[in-house]
C-alpha cells in the first residue's frame, strides 16, 4: 500500500494508538463535585497534549478512550501512569484502571489478529 494510502487509512507509520479508562466513583459523590472533577480532569487531559472521548454519570461510573491530541500520534505507558495517577489521588474516584493499547480506527482488525493467533496456538 502507498503511503499517501496508509496516511488517509491511519495504517501502519500512521496508526493512532489509544487506550481506555474506567473509573467507579464513590456512592456520595454529589453531581457538583462530579462536574468539578471532570474539570479538572479535562483540563489535565489537554495539558498533557491528550484529548479524551467518554461520559458517565455521577451515580455509578465513568469511562473513555485517551488519545494524543496531535494527528498520527500515539498514547505512550508514561501517558497511562500519569493519567492512572491523576486519577487515582482524586478523593472522587473508589477505584480506577486503565486498559490495554487500542488501535483507534481499527479495533476490531487487533481483535481478530488476537482470536487468529489464540485458534493458531492450539493447533
């Protein structure tokens, strides 16, 4: 495949690699105090050059995907420390975790490449 072809598919040099975060919230947390930590949470989101896509309610939990923010760019581990620790020393959060590394315009091609490779290991 040509590389203009690669660029305007998100393949290969130009893949965008994300990952997902959950978040459970503690039982009295009031809708208040949850629109202050989602403040704050997107205001440290976009000073570590990351954009984020999720929601949630106050009452249960919350989740999405991080990304970079910059085109053709890939989340990194220290991405995920920092915003893991972020998270995790908000007095909002019971409990938090971050997800594997997704391919952010092709999920579902690393999930069969996955599935191919477990059917290849058990023959």
């Amino acid at each position: 495949m040509r590389k203009r072809l690669r660029k305007k598919l998100y393949k290969d040099e130009f893949k965008e690699i994300g990952f997902e975060i959950q978040c459970v919230l503690k039982e009295n947390i009031s809708e208040p105090e949850f629109d202050k930590f989602i403040d704050d949470f997107i205001d440290a989101v976009e000073e570590r050059g990351l954009t984020f896509g999720g929601g949630g309610s106050h009452k249960t939990s919350w989740e999405g995907i991080i990304a970079k923010e910059k085109r053709y760019s890939c989340t990194n581990e220290s991405d995920k420390e920092f915003m893991l620790n972020w998270v995790k020393s908000r007095n909002e959060i019971r409990d938090c975790k971050c997800g594997e590394d997704i391919d952010l315009w092709y999920p579902e091609e690393e999930e069969e490449e996955e599935e191919e490779e477990e059917i290849d290991d058990t023959i």
